[in-house]
C-alpha cells in the first residue's frame, strides 16, 4: 500500500516555516508512506530525498497493528533514530486507514487492469471509462490521506512521544521546534540569494565573485566592494556580520567569528586538529558542516570554508589532487565549488628546532617583515620564487648540481615540513634540520648560506643568459662590450647597411637593429628573438646554442654587407668604418670590417705610431725593413689575428 501512495499520491515536504523566518535557512521535511509491519518488525527501510527532517506517515492494515504499533513506540523509536542519522523523524500513526486501505487496492487493482488487459486496446469506450475512475480514484485517495493523517485524527510521535497537536498550524511550531534543536549550532544567515540547496544562475556569479575578492583583496575593507552588486549582500549577512571578516589591528583579515558562529568555528578547528598528523579530505568538513548540529546548505558552505582556510592560512596547508598549493587563487576556488573532493588539507604546527630553523629561513626570504613567521609562509614564499622564474631558469641545466637540486625539490614539494627539513637541506649537501637532538647554530646558518646561494644562482641564470649573448654580440661584430653602448653602435651600423641587406633573416636582422624606438634591453630581447626564434625567456639550452650559430651566419652576412660601404665614393656620414682583407695560395680569403671609435682613437694612433717606429728604423739597425717586407709582415699579422677572432668564443656560466 505503502509503494502505491508513494506514486499516486506523493506529499508536499513540511516546512519549518517559523525556523525559516527566524534564522532565514528554509528547511522541511521530506515525507513518505511506510507500512506499519515494517515499522513493527524492524524491517530496513530505503528512504531518498534531501529534507533536513523526515515525516513517516505509517499505514496500519488493523486496528490492532495500529494499536501494536502505538504501543512499541520504545523499540521503533531508537530504530527511526538511526533511520535519521542526526535528522529529526516524525511518525504518525492514522487512527483508522480502513477506508484509505479500500481506496488504494481499488486504485491498484484498476491500474492492474490497464496494464494487464489487451482487449483494452481495440475498446476506446473501455479505455476512457476506465482512466476517468483512475482519475476519479486518485482524488479520493488524495483527499482520503488528507483527512487520515490530519492531526485531529491521528496520533504524532517523536522519539517515542506523543505530541498533542489540533491543527497543522500546531505540526508547523513543532517541526520548528525540532529544526531548532537539531541545528542549533546554525548561524543565521538572512540572505535568501545565498543560503540555498542551489544556487540560480546569477547567485552563483554573485557567489563567484564573493570568493574571488575574499581570496585577492582580503586585507582590503568590505573587501573592496563598491555600490551594492549582490555579492555585497552576501558579504554583509555573513562574513561581515558574524565577524568573519573585520579589523584586526591595522589591517582587515579573516579570523574567528562572533558568537553566533562559534559553534561551528570550534567544529573547524576540532577537525584541522585531527588534520595534524596527516592529509584529511576537505570533503570531510564539508559532511560535518551539512550535518546537524549546523545543517549548512550547499549555498554558503564554500564561502565559510574558504573564509575558515583564509583565517588559518600560515597553519593550514592545502593540496589539490596531491599537489600543494602555494597559494590560494581565483581558479582553485572555483575548483573546490565544483568539486569539494578533490582537495585535502593539514595543520601544520613547528616548535623548538624547527621554530628556530623557520625563523632564519624568514630572515633570509622576508628581511623587512615583523610578523612571527611560519613555516607555510616560508614554503609559500620559496615556491613561489619557482613560479615566478622564467621558463629558463626553471629548465636550464646551465648552473650548478646544487641550483638544480634546490630547484628540483621547490618545483616537486609535496609536504612543507619535508621540504624546508629535509629535502631543501638535502639539495644544499646539509644534513637534516629539526629532526636531531640538537641543531647547532652553525648547521643553520650553513644551510640558510647555501640555499640563499643557490636561490640567487637560479634566479640569476637568465640575466646571465642575457650577458651571455649580448657578449657573443660584441664578439662577433666588434662591439663595446656595454650594453648601452652596443646598441648605440649597432643601431648606426645597421643603418649603413639597411638598403644592402638582402639576404631575409640579415634584412631581418638589420631591422630590428635599426629600429630606433628600442632601448637597449628592448633591442637585445628583439635580436635574440630573431635569432632563436622565439622570446629569451622561453629558451632552452639548446636554443642558445642555435642562437650562436645563427649569429655566426649573421654576424658575417652583417660583415660583408659594411664591406660594400668602405669604398672612396661611399657616405661620408656615420662612424667611419675600415676594411681588412688578406688573401695567399691555398687559404681563403679572410674580411674584416671594423668601426674608428673616436673613445678608442687616441689608442689605435699611438699603436699605429709604434708599429710605423719600428719599421722605419734605420737599415743599420737589425730590425730595419724595406715597405714589401713591412706589409708583408702586416699582412701575416692581420691573418693571425683574423683567424684568432674566427675562433674566439664568448664563455659559457655555470658550465
């Protein structure tokens, strides 16, 4: 009987209106048919909905199951209990379901008839009739539960007693009663937007919002809201009004809430303790909030945990499908708004040594900082060094085994207090911190050296990728070894040879060089660019490699181009440029373009000057020479000196 109501005549769910009105959470009470034997037998009963209560309305067959059920109320009532699972239950027991009996198995046997019968098919006439006595069926059974179960002529129980109820106005006070006392560790939260099963379209923008400005701008008064977009109301129901968000000090932070709220704060931090000695799924949270006594709706339960976790942030480590997570962002909330399970935390508490290592290492990292420091700021602190390293430097293998190693476990951390004890000590070649009976003054201050050492290296490999090549360019073209300097220079010579650049990736080249709206770090990023191929810092070993190598072609291309403007008919304007050339039997010809700097002018002239004095000695001297032999021994000189810079390479770091 029970299975046939639930089908034809399903109950709208109770609502504790007063509860409602009260703490502005909308909770009801899902209710179901249940046969009285299987009440009487203690019988399993599979019940679905996702009401904050349950109303059981029991169908006695007899007078006397009625009665026997009434009389059993001490053993149904620890079973309906566990049926409840912290949810209050209601039963009500009809004083008579006689008539209501009769009703459903004619409604049965009538549904049997059209489902079973086949001549139905072929006799319309048959089919009207008999679907106007379902229908006619159905409202009578209807009307029959409505007069069984009013509470004038039914008995209601909970937990084994009898309530004296005369009208549904008396069911609803009660319900409300019972919600009050089941949740009574729920905050009131007057904003019917957000505290909701589920959230509409635009309430979960709202929502979205809310917790992106809770995570980016939380130091930040009302968090930064302006006018009174519905993530404004959000905020004042809850975060603001219970005390969630506030000054604290000199600055706005999260932190515990008022006492409306302390039940379910206390309830937080009990479950962050038995997160100390391992990984707990926040789901777990999650469940205990739902969970009565506090009966948190799906709505506000992502902002009060993420507001929990903000409040506990320099203690309570969190990961992400079992990576840490360095620091909360936008996108990582909207991840745990989708899906709660795939995050965990844990509580990470340090004394004695290990305060002690702690504290240098924030020295170290944070030197202006006067907050005490904690162990996930540091690691907060390291691992974001990493993330902010440009793809080289978190790639190249241009640097020491120790910088790699230190880089290594940044980039792989999986556990703060590992990292920071063990694997970062580790990768400097110390032993252990924290974990012995003593930690000497000298092996911390070791370790802090060496890591501080390492990190610079590894956040100074790209600038020296960068000297690198700005090097192999004044090597190649017989730049100033001064960036500043070299950009000026080049710029004027690529002009020269602009119109002579034919060949595309020199014209490409000589482009860039020339362009005069470039700094000179701006015109070293934009050459090293076309030369590699892509940006500087998205580099790899190798492609530094093929960036010389291209510059070799280059640079001669560039050469040859300033050979064709050293002739007596070419522009006077611009720096004045030589060309060498030696050529002999069975070598080939060698070319040398090479600019007079006027810094360098006094230099060249006395050199000049000594070279003249020496070949224009007297015969009687042994050195004298005639002019043949003075070019000639010029000549091999040039040669020796060309084929010297043809070779010449500019020094690799860290190799």
């Amino acid at each position: 009987m029970a299975t046939v109501l639930q089908r034809h005549a399903p109950q709208t769910p109770f609502v504790a209106r007063r509860h409602l009105f009260q703490t502005g959470t909308l909770r009801f009470f899902d209710v179901h048919f249940v046969e009285a034997s299987t009440l009487i037998q203690g019988g399993e009963l599979k019940l679905s909905g996702e009401g904050d209560g349950i109303v059981l309305l029991a169908l006695p067959r007899t007078e006397l199951e009625r009665e026997e059920l009434e009389g059993q109320q001490g053993t149904v009532a620890p079973a309906l209990e566990r049926l409840g699972a912290g949810r209050p239950v209601v039963l009500v027991v009809p004083e008579t379901s006689v008539r209501l009996s009769q009703l459903v198995h004619e409604l049965a046997a009538a549904q049997l008839v059209r489902t079973s019968t086949p001549e139905l098919q072929s006799d319309p006439v048959a089919r009207t009739e008999l679907a106007e006595r379902i229908q006619e069926l159905d409202r009578h059974v209807a009307s029959e539960v409505g007069r069984a179960f009013d509470p004038r002529r039914s008995e209601w129980f909970v937990a084994g007693e009898r309530l004296e109820l005369s009208s549904w106005r008396a069911v609803s006070s009660v319900l409300s009663a019972l919600c009050d006392a089941h949740f009574s560790g729920a905050p009131p939260i007057r904003n019917e937007l957000l505290n909701r099963r589920a959230l509409s379209t635009s309430a979960a923008r709202a929502r979205r919002n809310l917790i992106e400005a809770m995570i980016l701008r939380r130091e930040v008064a009302q968090l930064g809201f302006e006018g009174h977009p519905p993530e404004v109301s959000m905020y004042r129901s809850l975060l603001e009004q219970h005390g969630f968000h506030r000054r604290r000090g000199d600055t706005w932070r999260f932190g515990p809430p008022r006492r409306a709220l302390r039940p379910l704060w206390t309830a937080v931090q009990e479950y962050l303790r038995d997160a100390e000695t391992c990984r707990r799924p926040l789901i777990e949270l999650y469940d205990r909030l739902r969970r009565p006594p506090f009966g948190i709706k799906d709505g506000p339960l992502p902002v009060i945990v993420v507001a929990a976790l903000l409040a506990r942030d320099s203690r309570v480590a969190v990961y992400e499908r079992g990576s840490f997570v360095p620091a909360w962002t936008p996108s990582h909330a909207e991840r745990l708004i989708r899906s709660p399970d795939g995050f965990e935390v844990r509580q990470c508490r340090i004394g004695g040594q290990r305060r002690e290592v702690v504290n240098h290492l924030a020295e170290m990292l944070f030197p202006s900082n006067t907050r005490r420091p904690s162990l996930l700021g540091v690691v907060r602190g390291l691992v974001q060094f990493v993330a902010k390293l440009t793809p080289y430097a978190r790639r190249t293998l241009r640097i020491s085994d120790r910088a790699r190693d230190i880089r290594e476990a940044l980039v792989r951390a999986r556990e703060p207090a590992q990292l920071v004890f063990d694997e970062l000590p580790a990768a400097c070649r110390c032993p252990p911190l924290g974990s012995g009976p003593t930690n000497a003054r000298s092996r911390i201050d070791d370790f802090v050296a060496a890591l501080g050492a390492g990190l610079r290296e590894v956040r100074d490999a790209y600038p020296a990728l960068l000297a690198r090549s700005a090097a192999a360019l004044a090597n190649h073209l017989s730049l100033p070894g001064d960036l500043a300097e070299l950009a000026v220079e080049l710029r004027s010579r690529a002009s020269l040879v602009e119109d002579a650049a034919v060949e595309p990736r020199l014209r490409s080249f000589v482009v860039r060089a020339s362009d005069g709206a470039l700094g000179p770090d701006d015109m070293l990023a934009s050459l090293l660019t076309q030369l590699a191929d892509k940006p500087p810092p998205e580099w790899s070993d190798a492609d530094e490699d093929q960036f010389e190598v291209r510059l070799a072609y280059v640079a001669r291309s560039f050469r040859g181009a300033e050979s064709l403007l050293v002739d007596p008919n070419g522009p006077a304007d611009g720096q004045p440029l030589l060309r060498l050339s030696v050529a002999r039997r069975g070598r080939p010809e060698q070319e040398r373009v090479f600019p007079l700097r006027a810094a360098e002018a006094s230099r060249i002239a006395a050199l000049r000057d000594r070279i003249l004095d020496t070949v224009r000695r007297p015969r009687a001297e042994a050195a004298a020479c005639d002019s043949e032999q003075a070019l000639a021994a010029l000549a091999l000189a040039a040669e020796s000196l060309l084929d010297g810079a043809d070779v010449s390479q500019p020094e690799r770091g860290g190799q």
